[in-house]
C-alpha cells in the first residue's frame, strides 16, 4: 500500500556496496486516529421496516444497539434504486455523474446511462487505498455491467478496480440465499448449498477482520457488508419464521397506522406529520378475503424472519469488533440502497423471475407454496403492500422519487467519534454523502489526481460537522433525483416531484411523454410525509423548482430522459455482440458464464450444438434455459 516511487532514489550508488548508502522510502501511512469503516448495506428496506429504532415491526436488537449508542439520521436520502445508490455511495458523487442514472442493465450510450464510471470519479475504497487502508467487499455488487461479468473481465467495474483489495460478492441484483452463485475475487466458486449466505457473509467478515488485526493491527481497514437482504428472494432459516407466525395479520393497512404511532413515540418523525393516503392500486386490507390475507401475512412473516435473522449476522460481526477491542474505533453505517420494493406487484410472487418478464404470479400459483415460502424451492417477493407500509408514513415506492422510494433510515456509530448516544439528527443528506464522510474521518484529502487522472470533487457533502452538533443547519442546498423518469429536486425545504406516468414499478411496460407528467409541490419542512400537494397554491414556487431541476438535470448529465426499459435491456445486448453470430464454449473453462455474456438468444432463430462423449449411463441435462 502507498509505497513511494522508485524514482525519487535519495541514496546513493556507487560499483561497490561499501561507498553506496541504502536508502528506503516511506510508505504512505494512514492517520493514526483513522478509524475502521464498515457500511451495512441492507436492500429494499423501508424507512419505517430497518429497525425497531426507526418504528419497525421486526426484532433487530443489533442494529437498535448500534443506533441506542450512536445517531439516528431521519432525512437521509438514496436514488431509489439499486445500481445507481451503490455506486453513488461508492464514488461520492451524483448517479448521473457517473454514468449510473439508472440500473446497469438499460444503460444508454450517454454519460449519465453508460455505466461505466469515468476514471475522474474514482471511490472512497481507491482513494483509502492509497492512505494505507485494506478494503474489503462483500456480498451484493450490482453496478457492473453485466457483460463484463465473467473470468475475462475487464475488471475496472469490480470490487478490485474500484479499491477493494478482496471481495466475496454476488454480482447481481439479487442471489438464491441457500444456493448462492459467488465470486471470490475473480473466480467463480463452485456451486453449493449455504445455510444462508448472510451467515457466511458473517464469517468471511469476521475472518477478515481478525486475520487483519492480527497482521496489521495498527492498519485501518474499510469493509463494505452489503447484504442481498431484504431484496427478493426472500429466505430465512425455519424457527426465524415460525417466530413471526401470526405477527402480521393485522394487514398492511393497519400496519401503517402502527408504525406511525411509534415513530412519533420514537420522535423518529415530527409529531405534526401526516400519514399519506395508501396507494390506490394497492387494495384496502379488510376488502380481501381469508385465503389472500393469509398468504398475503405468510408473505411479511418470512421477509420479517429474514431481516431479524440478518441483523443477528450484523450482531456477529459487531460482537467480534467488540471482542478485539475495534468497536469503539470502527466507524459503523447500517442504511439500505432504497425504499421497500413493490415488484413483487399485487399478489406477491413464490418466483421473483415473474416480474422481471413483466408479469403477475397467478395467486393460485403462489397459494401452492404457502408452506414451502422462505425455504429453497422458492425465490419469493412479498405483496406491493407490505412494501407501501414498509415505507410508512410515506407514498410510493422504490424506484418513485417520492419519499417511499429514497427516504431511507441511517444509522451511525461510532464512539471515538461520536460523543451523542442514542441521538436523531434531522440534517438533510444523501447517499453521495458517505464518501465524503469516511474521507474526513479517516483525516485523508480527496486527491486532485488519481493515478496521474484529474478528480472531479466528491458531488456530496461530508456528515461529519453533524455528529457533535445536533443543531448545526443544513450543509446541502440542492438535490435532484431521477429514476426512469421520475422526477424531483429537494431545495431548502420544498421538493417538487413527478411520479412518470404514474407508473408502478410492476407495469414494466408503461410509456407515456413526459411532457404529460404532472408535477406535486410540498413543503418538507413542515410537511415531512409529502402528504399534501400544495402546487396549485404555489405555482411560481413549482416553477421555480422546475427550473432549478432543468438546471441540475443539465448539469449532472440527467437528459435525455427515456422511459423504454424493455427496449433498453435488449438493446444493450444488441450493442455487445454485434455481428458475431457463433458462440463456441470449451470444457472444462466455460463455467459459469452469465446471460448478458454469453450468446444472444432471445427473441431470434437459433442453433444450438452439442458433442457429448456418453460412456453409458449418464443423466443430466444438456441445455436448459431459464426464464
Ligand atoms: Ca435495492
């Protein structure tokens, strides 16, 4: 790490060793009160389901004793998506900026869309590399674009290329929890069962970080523990979910209702704020019948097992810094990448695959599994529902630009730092927000130059100025955000916002032109919920908010705006392979070689060729394809 060029040679040399004198440079040494950083990425959670501390309904004591002994932070900010939150929290900067406006899988051919992050946005995890840190990844990497997912790379996109120096990751949106498909490093790892990959998640991290400490117990370390829960599919180990058995099934309705009393207990949100109308296409709870509430709860009880079952894992790695007697000087975040996820649509699904094909499960399909749901022979979601009270007391959810798509929960810990226990702070942040953060932290400067490469600044803002001073003002002026077309920009208070053609996140194929979008005002300041749309009362100030949007939407690369994603996904594939029409796959190398990299066979003529030298009573498939 850090080591000093060659070529600034301050001995001298002579022919013989007796008249030259050694000389060694100094390596680069990070600060000696730099912490260690871990940031506990959790996926599609809600603001009102992260932690009991938050008003959430399920048992997270592990993340409620980080929060109990740190900060709480009530107006923290995401993009509302995977991808681009990811790689906004690793680099610092605005999605658009960096070429990750939306997921990697409808990248365009425009700076904001291309996902590939520019050389001139390095992250967090290069720029710490070069200050004496050792990073570690782990889990879910979703930012790559998915063709260059395979042996050969090219490896820029990955943990490695962006300052993880080991990395044991799912490079995917999402992964079967008890048959993981992972990468170490760059090998893929043979196919096998896990009791659940959070818990090996766990044991890597504790495996690293006290094989680190013993080996450089002076160095810090930065880990990112980027769970694939609570994303679908939703997998938990059995006792977790008879534990929640009969928990939910009050419904999602009165779900709401609850959450918001105990935020307000919480003081997690002002006390004047209002619940915000339940989406209509969502259906009232009371208005289903027995058999759909009861697989609609069954649905909840297993995502509940499974977020109580990963903050236990989270309390494992906490335990162990602990007992190494690192806590105290590990700079802790526990947030998720965006809002409660609908896709799961209006039924929920035992096969997540369902809405990835645009389609709703049949509830017959999905009642079959009521039983198994959770276990190994499903890949489930739950119903949009869940996800609408997850976000309470917000509206939508995510990939919306409302608050139920970005407003996520925050937790910060980190007691040399941190003076305040149990604290809310209620400054206005963003993911991009992180970066900067850990780099005031660690006492390290944002290099102008990466590696001979201009820097652009860090878009976000350092938290730091927030962590003794609960009363400081607001640092962020302006935000904008952008996702498929939703709109929005937050201003010293008010937020215009637009959700595009009112489109729920399961109608994958809705268009409409986004001249037609109606835009909503409110005032966040008094109305935290988004509860009410005061644009007709204040039009100048609409447009006035509009304007700034146009302005930031040209300044971070947000245009042109396209709403097409099923003609975006394909196209991409399209782009990669080009003419190329013969794919030819060599045993024994040719493994694990993922859709977007291997040969285009969708929705075109084909010929598929085999040789199989048979000694005689083999079994076993010889192509499958997966929808
Ligand atoms: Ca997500």
């Amino acid at each position: 790490m850090g080591t000093n060029m060659q070529d600034e040679f301050l001995g001298t040399i002579a022919p013989g060793y007796e008249d030259s004198e050694e000389w060694w440079a100094e390596s680069v040494r990070p600060h000696p009160d730099a912490p260690n950083v871990i940031i506990f990425l959790l996926d599609d959670v809600g603001f009102g389901q992260l932690s009991q501390s938050f008003g959430g309904m399920v048992e997270t004591p592990n993340i409620d004793r980080l929060a109990a002994n740190g900060l709480r932070y009530n107006n923290f900010h995401t993009t509302a998506l995977c991808s681009p939150t990811r790689a906004s929290l690793m680099t610092g900067r605005n999605p658009h900026t960096i070429g990750l406006g939306s997921h990697s899988l409808t990248a365009m051919g425009f700076p904001g869309y291309n996902a590939i992050v520019p050389d001139s946005c390095k992250t967090v995890a290069n720029y710490l590399a070069d200050a004496g840190y050792l990073n570690y990844a782990l889990g879910k990497w979703d930012h790559t674009p998915l063709y260059e997912i395979s042996q050969v790379g090219p490896f820029n996109r990955w943990p490695s290329g962006e300052g993880f120096h080991h990395a044991y990751c799912f490079m995917a949106a999402d992964v079967h929890q008890l048959i993981p498909v992972m990468w170490d490093d760059h090998h893929p790892e043979p196919y096998r069962e896990s009791e659940h990959l959070d818990i090996d998640l766990a044991d890597r991290a504790i495996d690293w970080i006290t094989g680190h400490k013993s080996l450089k117990p002076e160095d810090p370390f930065m880990m990112l523990w980027a769970s694939g829960s609570m994303h679908s599919p939703h997998h938990a180990p059995p006792e977790y979910i008879e534990k929640y058995r009969g928990r939910f099934d009050m419904g999602w309705d009165v779900a709401r209702e609850q959450i918001l009393v105990r935020q307000k207990e919480l003081w997690i949100i002002p006390e004047n704020t209002k619940l915000t109308e339940r989406i209509p296409e969502i259906p009232a709870w009371d208005s289903l019948d027995d058999e759909h509430q009861k697989l609609y709860a069954r649905q909840m009880e297993v995502f509940a097992a499974q977020l109580d079952h990963v903050d236990h894992q989270i309390g494992r790695v906490v335990d162990t810094l602990e007992r190494i007697g690192e806590l105290d000087n590990t700079l802790i975040f526990v947030t998720a990448d965006n809002g409660a996820s609908g896709e799961g649509g209006l039924a929920g699904k035992f096969n997540e695959t369902y809405v990835l094909n645009g389609l709703q499960a049949p509830f017959e399909a999905s009642m079959r599994h009521y039983d198994d749901w959770g276990n190994a022979d499903t890949y489930p979601h739950y119903h949009a529902g869940w996800a609408m009270a997850g976000n309470t007391p917000f509206r939508y959810i995510e990939q919306s630009e409302h608050r139920g798509g970005q407003h996520d929960s925050l937790v910060v810990h980190w007691p040399n730092g941190i003076k305040a226990k149990g604290e809310i702070r209620e400054q206005y942040h963003h993911i991009s927000d992180i970066a900067p953060t850990i780099m005031e932290a660690a006492r390290a400067e944002a290099p102008g130059a990466y590696h001979g490469i201009e820097q652009l600044p860090f878009d976000g803002h350092s938290m730091l100025y927030s962590f003794n001073e609960g009363a400081a003002p607001n640092v962020k002026e302006r935000q904008y955000y952008e996702m498929f077309g939703n709109r929005a920009i937050w201003a010293d208070g008010w937020k215009a916002v637009t959700l595009h053609a009112n489109r729920m996140p399961w109608e994958l194929n809705k268009r409409l032109p986004f001249e037609h979008d109606e835009w909503e005002l409110y005032n966040v300041e008094d109305d935290f919920s988004e509860s009410t749309n005061i644009a007709a009362e204040y039009p100048e100030k609409l447009v006035e908010l509009q304007e700034m949007f146009d302005e930031e939407a040209w300044k971070y690369n947000v245009y042109p705006l396209h709403d097409d994603m099923v003609t975006r996904i394909a196209k991409q594939q399209d782009r990669i392979f080009g003419e190329r029409t013969e794919y030819v796959y060599y045993a024994p190398g040719a493994v694990r070689i993922a859709e977007k990299a291997s040969a285009p066979v969708k929705n075109k003529s084909h010929n598929i060729v085999t040789t199989v030298d048979l000694q005689g009573d083999e079994e076993g498939v010889i192509v499958a394809c997966a929808a």
